[in-house]
C-alpha cells in the first residue's frame, strides 16, 4: 500500500525532509503520496514558490506521488480542506497517513473523533446554540464544545488540522492507520531549534530577502509577491462589483459581504484583515474570502462545483453546520 501526507511545503524546509525520512525509516519499500495546495494555501494565502517548484523539491527527497488539491479545494474551512484532501489520498490507495502534531497523541484525537461520531447530533446542536448564543467563531465554539461534550479539545494549529483530518477517517469509516509525528518548533513560532523553523517563520525571512540555506534546501532569487501585493486589485474588484454579485461568490455567507464593503477604504492588506476580524470572524476566512473574491478574476471556477463539494462532504462527514465555517 502507500502512506500519506497533506502537505503545502510552502517553502519545503528540514522539518518536512525529517517527516519523508521518519516514513522512509518505519515504513521502508512504502510508496510516499502527498496532497499538496496549488498556488494558494488553506488560509487564502499566495504560496510562495510555484506548485511545479515544491512538487520537484519533494520527489526530490523521496515523496513518490503528488496530487494537486485544486483550488477551490483548498481554501476552505478546515473541515472542508481535510475532507478534500484525505479522500484523495483514499483513492490514490493509500492506507497510511503521516501528520506533524504539536501533542503527538494520535490515539486521544481518535478517541476524540469517535466520541463525536456517536455524539453527533448532540454535539451539532450544541454547537449551533453555543455559536448562536456567544457569537464565537467556529472553531472557538468547536472547542468550547468539546470541552463540554468530550473534556478535551486541541487548539494548536496542527493539532487542529489534524483532528479534522482523523474526523474524516472516523466518520467516513476509512480503512487508513494514523501516525503522527512531534513538531520541532510551532507553527508560528519564531523559535529555531538546531536547523529546524517554521514556515511561517522561514516565509517572514523570505520576504525580507534572508537567505533560508540553514533551514531549507530551496533558494530565492528575487522576494516572491504576496497576497498583501494583491490588495489593489482585491479592491477595485470589490468597488465595481454590487452586493448581490459579492453575495454569490463561494464562501460569503451570514452578510459577511456588508463587512467587506464597509471596510474596503481600507489602504492596506493587513489593516482590512484586522478590521474585519471579530470573535464571528476569523482573520483566516477573511483571507479566504479575499482569495477567492481575486479567483474569480484570475481563473473561472463555477459555484456549483464548489456547492458540489461542499454539499459532499456535508453528506458524507454529516457535517450540517458548514457555513459557520472557520
């Protein structure tokens, strides 16, 4: 069979060379499938090499395989990303999969997942009144409720992702074995330990124009653009599109669109994220609306198809609250 990673190398670092090697070492013969984002990340931002770039670096150090989550695959909320991504690599015939994870204790995310399963109309409910009630975003409410329901809850990003990850298995009743595998340094940490940093850490570098040698094989010529760059366009769009317009494009829901309008006079990138965000709002589905809205100029991708896979994995992970999405 073959074993599993969701990945965006966004840049491919020594923290993702040690994972390849960790599967090479337990699993060896295996053939290494990775799922990997195209040119923008879960979070709606733009990665900071080419698909093409992060494919060649990771075949390079031993991954076999890598599929191409689309994008409108990708910049969902996390339940959504991971449902995209695990059932891809369930078709691709995998029976392994390998996450990086901040408590390393697969075994209490399983426990937690299978819980919630059983729970699942009790924890919707309870859920959408929590959410209802506080005005917390989802994930906030998510693990307000888990506390509740279950005693536990995981709040570090990769934790996070991971558990939405296990939840798919779990309710889909997929036949994959989990493993994880101890972070080095946090997801946003600052923190270098011997030749490990974070991406995002090794992505602040980058666009400062630091060499990332001693962290990363990858090299760059020039600072790549951001999403940041994009702001302008983001904008003008937004100027000369009407709300009924705004109120059709994937991901605008519970008249987020009248949020986006107030502020667009906004001169920054980042002072419109942080405008926007609110304890409903998370800075991340801003970002992912703002990917989205410059999509629509970028590449045609069609609402229904989007509604298509979200109406899947609703049917599919029983997942009835989607639109209060991370």
């Amino acid at each position: 069979m073959a074993v599993g990673i969701i990945a965006e190398y966004n840049p491919f670092h020594n923290g993702h060379i040690k994972q390849i090697n960790w599967v090479k070492e337990h699993f060896p013969g295996e053939k290494i499938v990775v799922v990997m984002s195209d040119k923008f990340s879960q979070r709606g931002e733009l990665t900071v090499v080419p698909f093409s770039i992060r494919k060649k670096y990771a075949k390079k150090y031993g991954v076999n395989k890598v599929i191409k989550l689309k994008f409108e695959e990708t910049v969902q909320a996390a339940h959504i990303f991971a449902y995209n991504a695990v059932m891809k690599l369930y078709k691709a015939k995998v029976d392994k999969i390998v996450f990086g994870s901040e408590s390393n204790n697969p075994d209490s995310m399983l426990y937690c997942a299978k819980v919630m399963k059983e729970k699942h109309n009790e924890f919707s409910f309870a859920l959408l009144q929590k959410m209802k009630k506080s005005g917390l975003s989802y994930p906030k409410a998510v693990s307000e409720v888990m506390k509740e329901l279950v005693g536990e809850s995981f709040e570090m990003p990769n934790d996070i992702l991971g558990f939405e990850y296990i939840k798919v298995i779990v309710y889909n009743n997929l036949p994959i074995k989990i493993y994880t595998l101890r972070r080095e340094v946090g997801y946003h940490s600052d923190k270098v330990v011997d030749e490990f940093a974070s991406a995002s850490y090794l992505r602040k570098l980058i666009y400062q124009g630091q060499d990332i040698r001693a962290y990363s094989p990858m090299t760059f010529k020039k600072v790549p653009r951001t999403t940041a760059s994009l702001y302008w366009k983001f904008q003008k769009i937004m100027n000369h599109t009407s709300l009924k317009k705004i109120k059709r494009i994937p991901l605008i829901s519970e008249g987020i669109e009248n949020l986006l309008k107030k502020n667009i006079t906004y001169p920054t990138y980042e002072s419109f994220v942080e405008a926007c965000t609110s304890k409903r709002y998370t800075a991340s589905r801003i970002q992912r609306i703002i990917a989205w809205i410059l999509n629509r100029k970028w590449k045609k991708t069609s609402n229904r198809k989007v509604k298509k896979i979200i109406k899947i994995h609703k049917k599919e992970e029983t997942q009835n609250i989607e639109s209060k999405s991370r």
